[in-house]
C-alpha cells in the first residue's frame, strides 16, 4: 500500500481575480487529506471515502471515466469526487507508463467539501502521488501540482486556476499569476476560519463575475484592484506585518462583496471576527457559502463565531509549511 498526503489552503488574497491573470497568494493550512492506494490482482478500481461529507461511501466500478456508480447519496457528489478521483488515477497511469492495474483507494480528509478550502485539489494531488507511487512512478511535487491543474481543469470545465493544486502540492504561502506559480515562504500566520456547513458552487459564482465584468468596466476595474493589493499583500508578507496584511484582508473582502460572491452568513462571520479582534477577515475561495478565514491569535475570535449564529464551526488553523508527503 502507498499513502500520500496534501494539505488544504486559505486564500490570504487574489481568488477571482486570479481567474483573469491577476496573482493570488493562497497559504496551505494544517488539514489534510489522506489517499491510500494498492494494486488489485483485477482491473477494478474501488473507492472507499470514509469523511468526505459522503458517509460510508464505498463503490467499485470498471475504471472508466465515464463510470457512474449505483449508490445512494447526491448525484453531484457522486459525480464531482468520481471526477477527480478518475481523473487523478488517469494522470498516475500515464505517470506510470500507461499501467491499467486496478486499484483500491481509500480517501480520508479532514477539509470540508465546497467549502473554500480546496478540498477536491488536497484529494486530487494526494491521490495522483498514491496512485502513481504505488504503480512505481516517483512524480517530484511540481509535475503532481501540473497533473492536478490538468484534471482540476477538466472537471471544472476550464474554469480553474493553479492556485488550489500548486500550493496543495508545494506546501507554504505560494504565488500564482496565470501559469506563473512560485513559492513564497513560510510565514508564521495564525488562522481562525468560520464554517457555515454550506458549499458554494464555484462555477457559477466564477460565472456571475464573469458577467458583471462582461457589463461593467468598473467590476474590470475591481479585478485590477485585486491585482494591486495582492502585490501590496505580498510585501506586508515578506515584512511579516500582520496588521497590514490583516487591513489587506479587509479591504480584499470588501471588493468581493462589490462582485457579488459573498453572503449573508459569510459576511456575519466576518464581522463577528473582526468585532472580537481579528487583524482582518474575509471569505476565502468562490464564497456564496463555506468559509470565512481570519487572521487572529486570539482564543476570542474562535469562541464569537462559536456564538454566532450562521457559523456551523469554528477552528483554529496555522499556515503549514508542507505540501505533498508520502507517509
Ligand atoms: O472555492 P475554491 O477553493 O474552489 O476556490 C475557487 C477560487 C476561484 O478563484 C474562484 C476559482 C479558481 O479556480 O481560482
């Protein structure tokens, strides 16, 4: 058996925006997921996912990509994480020399789905490393991050960035502008992210801004700020001033709510952060609903989402400096 980890990440600045060019800083956080693969004697793939919100989830299928298990939880589950995972095995053959061995995968994960925490890409570039590794490739941490761009992509039908799968794989604060991703360093930030227990849907939000900029040149405009602030946040990083990049946070929230993405409980976590001390707060990947993270040592800001009514859960996370591992 192989076992590869990923980590989950934060947008600390530029989601959306980094969509049309613009860079984004995400930061990898300390929640990971967990792929473990062995070969079969067959050519079937079975797939075990014991906490991806799919309780008890266990199918086996052909190993076609166009596999549509029978099982009984939501459709669109089903067919997102079949679509990754489909796609992850696809990448690891091809890796592997063009292997059609069946496989047994088993997924744990500790980052919530949908949630803005780049769960599918924590998935993807684990199971690509399990799969690959088990069939003899040895894939160095940057060609796992351009696999999983690839099936990322596909399955979101183009709409995706490198962001979720360069940081996923190389760990730490990264930098990704259009196919330019590199990493930033491992800055000490301490985070408290808020959970509504929702999921945004990431396509349609990408699409709604996508429209606004179609119609407005200011929502244009709004991306290009984006753009400026993120090399603003960059320096304050490289300085290690918290409360700058904390003000960054802020005003980074305040032009995603300009496009539209974000929500009513969203924007309750937010403020309910940023009145219990937080330096800076904002909702991080596509938004509608998920998570807000905020920057903040203080016990205090966990405990006032704890009571804030739209918050599901409240935790605390710490950028980590590890990407990709085999265990
Ligand atoms: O919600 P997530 O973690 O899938 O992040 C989406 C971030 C977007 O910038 C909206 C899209 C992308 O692929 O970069």
């Amino acid at each position: 058996m192989t076992t590869s980890t990923a980590p989950g990440k934060i947008y600390l600045f530029g989601e959306h925006a980094v969509v049309y060019g613009e860079p984004a800083v995400p930061c990898a956080i300390d929640l990971r997921a967990r792929v473990h693969a062995t070969q079969r004697d067959d050519d079937r793939v079975r797939l075990s996912a014991s906490d991806l919100s799919l309780d008890g989830f266990t199918i086996e299928y052909d190993g076609d990509q166009n596999a549509r298990p029978d099982i009984d939880v939501p459709e669109n589950l089903v067919s997102a994480a079949v679509g990754y995972v489909n796609g992850a095995i696809h990448q690891a053959r091809d890796l592997a020399g063009g292997s059609d061995t069946g496989l047994e995968l088993t997924i744990e994960s500790d980052i919530p789905l949908g949630a803005g925490l780049g769960s599918s890409a924590a998935v993807t570039v684990a199971a690509i490393d399990a799969v690959a590794r088990e069939l003899g490739a040895t894939p160095d941490a940057e060609t796992v991050a351009e696999r999983a761009f690839q099936v990322e992509a596909a399955v979101q039908d183009g709409e995706a960035s490198r962001a979720d799968t360069f940081c996923s794989a190389m760990g730490g604060a990264v930098r990704v502008e259009g196919t330019d991703c590199r990493r930033l360093g491992e800055p000490d930030l301490p985070f408290v992210l808020g959970y509504d227990g929702g999921a945004g849907d990431t396509g349609q939000l990408v699409a709604g801004v996508r429209q606004l900029r179609e119609t407005y040149d200011f929502a244009d405009t709004t991306i290009g700020v984006i753009g400026d602030l993120v090399e603003r946040g960059e320096r304050a990083l490289d300085d290690g001033d918290l409360d700058e990049i904390g003000r960054l946070m802020n005003f980074n929230h305040g032009l995603l709510v300009a496009l539209g993405v974000s929500s009513r409980t969203l924007d309750d976590m937010v403020w309910a952060a940023r009145d219990a001390g937080a330096l800076g707060a904002k909702l991080t990947g596509a938004g509608g609903r998920g998570c807000i993270v905020a920057l903040a040592e203080a016990a205090d800001v966990a405990t006032a989402l704890e009571h804030t009514p739209v918050c599901e859960r409240a935790f605390e996370a710490s950028l980590t400096p590890d990407g990709l591992q085999q265990e």
